[in-house]
C-alpha cells in the first residue's frame, strides 16, 4: 500500500511540474501595431523587452515578437521619451498592442489573439 501512495505521489507531482514548465516556457506571439488613425501623428518607435534585442518599428508598421513566459515588462520608446507597460499572456494565446491606445490610454490598448 506504502509503494502504491509513493508512486501516486510521485505521477501527481511530476504532472504538476510538466504543467508549470508548460505554462512558463510556452513561447507566444505578440503583434506591435504602430498605426494610427490620423497616419500624420504615427511616429518611429523603438520597443524594448528584458532579454530580448530591441525591435525599431517604422510609421504605421507592424511587427512581430515571439516571447516565452506568460508575463513581460516593456518600454516603447519615442523621440527618446520612455513609456513603460506591463503584458501578461492568457494561455495558449497570443496578443496584439496598439500603440496609439497605448500611448494615449484610450480604450483598450492589448487585444487578445489565437496562437494556433
């Protein structure tokens, strides 16, 4: 009976360890949308992720970052201007940040997308 409980103990655990590395590690794709209604205002930007190369965007582009872990601080750059931002990742999910929205905290500035 003792043997039984160790194994079971030992499968449940090494479930709960799969998950979290899953739920970690999991890599998710994030969309930079530099466009603006008004295409004059849109300006250069350059958004920088801890662990990650710097990502210059151009005047109304986008861009694409993969990033791994569920939850990641940035900073978009303008004109040498810092405004920092904080993304957390749903599961299984990828997500799109609007810099006008952003910049501007109008509306709703991350827009959740599927990753597969």
């Amino acid at each position: 009976m003792k043997r039984i409980v160790a194994l079971l103990i030992f499968f449940i655990g090494i479930c709960l360890i799969s998950f979290s590395l899953f739920y970690t590690g999991q890599e998710h794709t994030l969309v930079i949308d530099n466009k603006y209604e008004d295409k004059s205002e849109s300006k250069n930007i350059v958004f920088k992720v801890p662990g990650q190369k710097d990502k210059k965007i151009s005047k109304n582009k986008k861009a694409i970052l993969e990033l791994k872990g569920i939850k990641h601080e940035f900073i978009v750059e303008i004109d040498g201007t810092s405004y920092p931002g904080e993304l957390k990742f749903p599961l299984n999910k990828g997500s799109e940040i609007l810099v006008e929205n952003f910049l501007t905290q109008k509306g709703e500035w991350i827009k959740t997308i599927p990753q597969y």
